[in-house]
C-alpha cells in the first residue's frame, strides 16, 4: 500500500518536473531569454501558442492511451491488449476520417471516431471470445486483420479526399501531436476518467480473474464490462481525435508498472495515465529536438521502440506456455 | 440453519439433460460428496447450486428466497463456490489473491481493513501458505495455487461452500487436512458440497452422498447406507470390494 503510494507521487512529481522541461526545449532555446527576465512577443508565442497545447496535448493523449490500454487488456483478459494493436485506433480514425469527407466537424469528428472505436472493439470482442475461453493468437489476429482493414479504408478515404486536405489527414496513419489543438478537454476527460475507474478498482481486480470468479465473489459483470467498454472507447477516440494512431504506449505502459510489482487496479489505473502522459511526453519532445529543426511523428518514434518490446513481450509469453 | 433447497429441477447442458425433476434439501451441518463419472454434470450441479447456470425448470432455494432474486453480492456474503483450477492471465500476489475472498463483504468504497487481513492471514495459515504472502501466483505450483483458492474461499467466510474437487493437485497430507477441515465447517453449522472423484474420501469425510449416474438416475441420502460396493459399481461400471479398514470401509475397484 505504502509502497505503491509512494510510486503514485513520485510519477506526479516526475511529470510536474518533466513539463517545464519539455516546454523549455526545442530548436529555439529559450532558456536564456526567459532568464533575462522579460518575455519577448516572439519567446511568448513560442511558449504558450506552438509549445504549451504540444505538451498538454503529449500529456493528455499519453494518459488517455495508457488508461484505454489497461482497460482493454481487463476486459479481453489478455495483457497484449493495446488500442493500436487490436485495430481500435485504426477504426476511430476511420470513423473520424468518414465525418469529415461527409462534410462535418468539431463534435461529429470526434463522435464518428468514438462510434468507429465502440465498433472496432465490439468486433474484437465477439470475434475473439469463441466458446467463451480467451484465447491470445485468436486475439492477435482477429487485431491485425482489423487493423490491416481500417488501414486500407483510411487509404480509400484520403484518396478520396480534396488535394489540400491529405497533407493534414495524413496524421491519422502516423500519429502526429504537432496538429493538436484544444488538448484542455482531453486533459481534463483523462483526469476525469481516472477518478471514475478508479474507485472501481476492486471489483475490476476481481473481473480479471475471469468473469465466473468476479461474478461469485459479488461482482454484477454485465454493467461493469459495459461500463469498461464503453470507457475504453471513449478514451481511445479522444486520443485519436487529437493525435492519430499512436502505437503501444497503451501497451507498454501497464506492462512497465505490473514489472515494478503494481498488480492492485487501484494503483495499477492512475498509475497508468500518469505514466503513459510521462512517457508520451518524453517520446514527443524527443521526436522534436532529436533531428531539428526538423521533426518526427511521434507515432513513428514509439512505433520504434515498441514493436521490438511488443516482440519480446510475445516471445516470453510463449515460452510460458 | 441454512437450507439450500431444489425442487423439480431439471437440469440441461448443451441440449442434453443431465438429470429431471431433482427434489433435493441441503441442509447446514451436512458434508455432501457428489460422485459421478466423467461428464455426467458434477461440475454442472455445483454451478447450478451457485445460481451461475439457471435450472431449466423448477425453483431452487437459499433458505426459503430463489436464488434468482438475490443479488450477486448478497448470494456471495452467503454462498461460495470453488472452481476448477482456472488459468490467471494477470498473476497478483499470494496475499492480494487471498484478500480478494473478502470482496463481498466490503462496502463499494471500504478498503481492506485490519480485520480482513487478520481473516486472510488466518486462511493462508490454515491452508498451509504462511510466509509465501508476498509471492506471485505464477511461480506457486498447481498444489500450492489450489490450497491459494482454498484460502480465497475460506476469506469468503460463507456458509455455504461448493467445492470441485477440492483436492485436485493436493499432496496427501494437505488432502486429509482440507478435507477435514471442511468436515469440522460443516460439523459447526455450515453446509459443504463437494464434487469428488474418491469414493473412500467420500466415506471418510462426507455426511452425506449424491450418486449422478450417467443415465441421469440420481440417488442421494446418508453416505454410511448409500455407499456399498453395488451402488458404486453400478456408478461408475467398475467392479468393486469392500474391506474393512482401521478408519472405516474402503473400496477397492478391481
């Protein structure tokens, strides 16, 4: 208990600390003229215009990516679960894709990539919980298949699409944060969601344990998975909406914590979001100084270095048998 | 005292019937042992009695309230169940896995308090698990993993305790000492069903028998007069000897 209070501070600590530091770097320094102690028109607008909705955006979407990711993994029981993996992010884009060649915006984009997650997910469930046993490989497939047939849609769709409309919407396949606008209310669902879920923890520990276990130990199964279901769509469409498909931070995240020993869904959930916003935000800023003044999609960069993990991850869950 | 009790049951699995028209009353300070071959619906009956499969017809009864308008957190404070050793694809450790017993006594906000770790400590003594709290249930062994759910189950502090084969994976000495714990539980008021596959544990520990047969003939009541060498072999299709041994009578299949 203490332990793992001990942990939740130090990652909130870690990300107050990391967020003046992200902000602070870039091609144009501006350490020294923040020191100097006035702040230039230019400087200001570096700050609080281009690097401030970056950040908050790496932070909200990194939360939110981690929150869904541990969700998905609870509610397919399968810890290889991950929005990008299983093909949901790939169905959110296509459902924001869709709204915005019909002609619509601002809420209808985000609804269609919440309706094209809810059904990404539903297919994932249905299709991989055959006989009612869980079963990886099945999973995994019933995944890549999904995603490789959003992936062809998302092409279709931006072939479709007006010439000056595809350099913009080519975000959705790579996972961009440098078009994030508007991050406050991503940043404020994935506080707000995290306060929801996790009072729920126990019965959430519970249902990992197989849906039998939960329900004769006192959990009503059915209204909790809907509520997981629903959630983790939520989750995966706003981060969608605000950076495209960026891969295994939903992953990688609840994985890291289960090594350092946080099992319990009451420490293992927050836990997850500030993570997942710590390292979104450490690949981001990495993916801005690490060839500037030109910069990567953060996709791309946790792309990199998840699928070799990802990889490793499977390798030793086999070997387990 | 508790009564579970059936009445007219019918019972189908996958479009078969297992047994019809089951009228039946388990009563607390009763041991039952169940006894059947392979697939005649042990397990079936088990998950029947813990409202998890609904009867096809006739009512089922946790004194005198169906079980169908209980609800899962109410049945759960009264009523357990063991399962059959069930794969755990997030491995927790020895103590939280024990802990989780104590779920449905806790408010939805109540955390686990000095009581429940006193009760858990307690149930991880009695199943033999002391000073492996802070392990990963991945690196138990299967014996070991099943005295864990044992332990869950006894957190659960029900009287009623449904258990498949509860000394699956079990060493000898760690059979005998569950299996006569449960006989003490069910001596002191609480009703025990369990599923077995040893019709001698069955004479040594149980009270009473229920004989499934494949046929869906069912024969329960007293295990001092049900179990004879006969019955037993019209059960399971074995011949069997009787012989009196220091502790009791043992069946011996030929």
């Amino acid at each position: 208990m203490k332990r793992h209070g001990r942990l939740l501070l130090a990652l909130l600590l870690l990300l107050a600390l990391a967020i003046p530091l992200a902000l602070a770097s870039g091609s144009q320094g501006v350490g020294e003229r923040l020191l100097s102690g006035t702040l230039d028109p230019l400087t200001s607008r570096i700050l609080f215009d281009l690097r401030l909705p970056r950040v908050i955006a790496a932070v909200a979407v990194g939360g939110l990516l981690a929150l869904a990711g541990a969700l998905l993994q609870l509610l397919l029981r399968n810890p290889l679960a991950d929005p990008y993996i299983l093909g949901i992010s790939g169905g959110a884009s296509s459902g924001a894709l869709l709204a915005i060649l019909a002609g619509v915006s601002g809420l209808w984009q985000a609804g269609g990539a919440f309706f094209g997650a809810l059904c990404s997910i539903l297919l994932v469930f249905t299709l991989s919980h055959g006989q009612g046993s869980w079963n990886t490989t099945r999973l995994l497939l019933t995944g890549v298949v999904l995603a490789a047939g959003w992936g062809a849609l998302i092409s279709l769709l931006l072939t479709l699409a007006p010439q000056g409309a595809v350099h913009g919407m080519l975000f959705w396949l790579m996972g961009d944060l440098s078009h994030a606008r508007a991050p406050w209310a991503a940043l404020a669902a994935v506080v707000l969601a995290t306060l929801l879920i996790t009072p729920l923890g126990r019965p959430l520990n519970l249902l990992a344990r197989g849906e039998t276990q939960a329900t004769l130990l006192g959990v009503e199964v059915g209204p909790l998975r809907t509520l997981i279901y629903f959630l983790a769509s939520l989750l995966t469409a706003m981060a969608v909406t605000l950076g495209g498909s960026i891969g295994f931070i939903g992953l990688v995240t609840p994985h890291l914590l289960r090594l350092a020993g946080v099992h319990d869904h009451r420490w293992l959930l927050p836990c997850s979001a500030l993570l997942g916003a710590l390292l979104l935000l450490a690949a981001d800023t990495l993916a801005r100084v690490a060839i500037a003044p030109q910069q990567l999609p953060v996709g791309v960069l946790t792309a990199l270095l998840g699928v070799p993990l990802f990889l490793y991850l499977l390798a030793r869950g086999g070997e387990r048998g | 005292m508790v009564e579970l009790r059936l009445q007219q049951v019918t019972l189908k699995r996958a479009g078969r019937t297992l047994f019809g028209a089951l009228d039946l009353t388990l009563r607390g300070g009763e041991c039952w042992a169940i006894l059947g071959p392979n697939g005649v619906g042990k397990s079936s009956l088990l998950h029947l009695l813990a409202g998890l499969l609904p009867p096809e017809t006739g009512t089922l009864t946790l004194d005198d309230q169906p079980l169908t308008t209980l609800a899962r957190r109410a049945l759960a404070q009264r009523l357990a169940l063991l399962l059959q050793q069930q794969h755990d694809p997030f491995p927790s450790r020895v103590l939280e896995s024990a802990l989780l017993g104590r779920h449905p006594h806790l408010g939805p906000w109540g955390i686990e308090g000095e009581v429940d770790l006193a009760i858990a400590t307690a149930a991880l003594a009695r199943v033999d698990l002391t000073g492996m709290e802070q392990r990963l249930v991945d690196e138990l062994s299967g014996g070991e993993r099943q005295r864990l759910a044992i332990a869950t189950l006894l957190c659960q502090q029900a009287q009623v305790m449904l258990l498949d084969e509860p000394n699956n994976h079990l060493d000898l000495r760690h059979q005998q000492a569950l299996l006569r714990h449960f006989q003490t539980l069910a001596r002191a008021g609480d009703l025990v069903v369990m599923a077995l596959h040893d019709p001698n544990l069955a004479a040594r520990y149980a009270s009473h028998v229920l004989l499934l047969h494949a046929s869906g003939a069912v024969l329960h009541g007293e295990a001092t007069t049900l179990l004879t060498s006969e019955r037993l072999a019209t059960l399971y299709d074995v011949a069997f000897d009787t012989v009196d041994g220091p502790v009791g009578r043992l069946f011996l299949p030929h």
